[in-house]
C-alpha cells in the first residue's frame, strides 16, 4: 500500500459497506463515539481518537509460521510435515533479502524494542503447528524483549494436520497441551490487555465461528465506553474479498469449503455461520468505543472500512512485515 490514505471515521464507509446482508446498526446508549481520523503510508497506521489515552505504539504482528521442532515432535511429525516445509525461504519485504520465519521474527522483534513499541499484538499463525520447540523458543524472545504483548491464536497454531478430531476439539487439545503459556494466564478464547488507557480485547476466531460466552465478553467490554483494539485472527466479512475474510462471510460454510482436504481438518459447517457469528459482527460494527480492528490470515495488507471503523490486516510476518501502529488524539 503505497498509496497515501487519510480517512475521516465518522460516518465513512468505503468497500466494507454490507449491504442489506445483516440487521441494520442499532445504537448504543452511554457509550460515546471515540473516532476521529485514521491515516496510512505503507506498513506505518496512525489512528486518531477523542478519548483520553496516552499516546500509544504497537507492533502487528501475524503469521509468522514458525516450524521449529525437536525431538518431542517426532511422533507429529506424520501430521506435521507439510506445514514444517512451508515457509522456509521468504524475501523480506523492505531489504528483499531471503529470510527464514525464524530471523524475521527475530528481526521484527529487535525493531520493536529499537523503535520502543508499547505493545506487541499477534494474531495468529505465529506458529505452522503447535510444536513446543517452537511455543517455547518464541516466548522466550517475546520476554527478552520486556514489551508487553497479547497472542490471539490462528488455524495453523493449535492445528496438527489429518489429526482426528473436530476443529474446537483440536484447539481446546492443543491450547492445553502446548500453547497455553502464550496466554500468560488468560483465557485462551477471549481476554483483554489493558495498556495506557485502552483495552486490547483478543476473541479466538481461529475456527472462523463465534461462540456464546465470546459475544458475551465483547459486549461487556463494549458497555465499558474504554476505546478497545479488536484483535482476531480472521478478517470479518467485507464485500468483494475472497473466502478469506470469513468471519461472518454469508458464504461461509461447507460448499465454498476447497482447502479442507488439503489441510487435513473437518469441513466447515454444513448450515454456514452461527447466529452467534452474525450477532458479534453487528455489534463490532456498531461499537463506538472500537478503534480498529487486527487481523491477519490473507497474508496480504489490506485496509478495509465499514461504518467508520477500519480493519488492517497485515501481511505474513514470514517476510518480516508487521504494521507500526500508533494512538493518538488531535
């Protein structure tokens, strides 16, 4: 993206309008609209607010892919074995350099700490499948760093390819067993990280569905009127954008399915998404506190509004790419 943008947030919408597909917004009462501004140049986000908050720089990171593995993975490896030739050799998206998903982590996370960065958010796919050599060699340098950070996890983290079993039994499987330490003690499906004055609120959208007590969380920390950074793993819906964005994609579900054989997991749900699902994408949609949205997945940057509220997806970090975020107020 090297186009200049700098859109105001109030009353904007551009390719993220959903027409017709959804209820139409209701809104919400004592929570005041926080948005102003937003603008972007190449991976660089600045974000304008009304609210009170300190001035505040994020790194955004997501699909990194990490595929380390020792000897503890050995009795994976039948699953693991496409994902860990994956990624091996990716050109780094500033020096054009032949990287490994180990050194642009790396990388990303000493430019952090050079450019002191707030805040760390990862968004999943930080890891091609849930090996403990690679959940712990990227929590170690996630501390060495001394910057606070939130992981939210994507398809591939908890994902051992072929493996019985359906997608939430999986992830609940695999959270336990090996990713857990990545959630410093917070629940894995849904938390919230509260950093000079606004609230990093992670919901697990990994198996592209909502569940119940998720909605419920959102909403309480939408009731709060504190300015929220939504992170997910998934895009929301936007019109015109592939299957990739489909986090309450009406096409969603068993018959736009084609990967699911490659992937070796179940295929999506039959009667496409949840009630659940469309209800967390209204009211994302309707918060007032919300200032943007982070996701990853596509493994391409794209920036996409819909009423008002941008969502940045940012590109794979396997090349080393990550968007430098920054709040502020006018």
């Amino acid at each position: 993206m090297n186009r200049r943008y700098f859109l105001s947030a109030t009353g904007l919408t551009t390719s993220g309008l959903l027409l017709g597909a959804f209820t139409p917004s209701l809104k919400q009462k004592n929570v005041k609209d926080i948005r102003e501004t937003f603008s972007i140049v190449k991976n660089e986000i600045s974000i304008y607010t009304k609210a009170n908050v300190k001035p505040t720089r994020i790194f955004h990171i997501t699909d990194t892919h990490l595929s380390l593995d020792d000897e503890r993975g050995l009795k994976y490896q039948k699953f693991s074995q496409r994902m860990s030739g994956a990624y091996k050799d990716n050109v780094h998206f500033q020096s054009k350099k032949i990287y490994s998903t180990k050194e642009s982590f790396e990388w990303t996370l000493q430019r952090a700490k050079e450019e002191n960065s707030d805040f760390l958010a990862l968004t999943g796919d930080i890891f091609s499948f849930p090996s403990l050599a690679s959940i712990e060699w990227a929590l170690n340098k996630l501390k060495e760093t001394g910057i606070p950070f939130a992981f939210v996890a994507g398809n591939h983290d908890w994902h051992y390819e072929g493996m019985k079993g359906s997608s939430k039994q999986l992830r609940d499987i695999w959270t336990e067993k090996h990713l857990k330490p990545m959630y410093q003690g917070n629940n894995p499906l849904f938390a919230s990280y509260d950093v000079n004055r606004v609230q990093f609120v992670c919901i697990d959208n990994s198996t592209y569905e909502i569940m119940p007590e998720q909605l419920d969380f959102f909403r309480k920390k939408v009731n709060s009127g504190i300015p929220i950074i939504l992170m997910l793993h998934i895009p929301l819906y936007m019109p015109g954008k592939s299957m990739l964005y489909g986090c309450a994609n009406p096409e969603w579900g068993e018959k736009a399915d084609k990967n699911y054989d490659i992937e070796g997991r179940e295929k999506w749900r039959k009667g496409g998404h949840t009630k659940v699902t469309f209800d967390f994408y209204n009211e994302v949609f309707r918060a007032k506190n919300l200032l943007t949205i982070l996701a990853g997945h596509s493994h391409q940057s794209a920036l996409d509004v819909k009423d008002g509220i941008p969502q940045v997806v940012s590109a794979h970090n396997a090349t080393g790419y990550y968007s430098d975020i920054r709040i502020s107020t006018l």
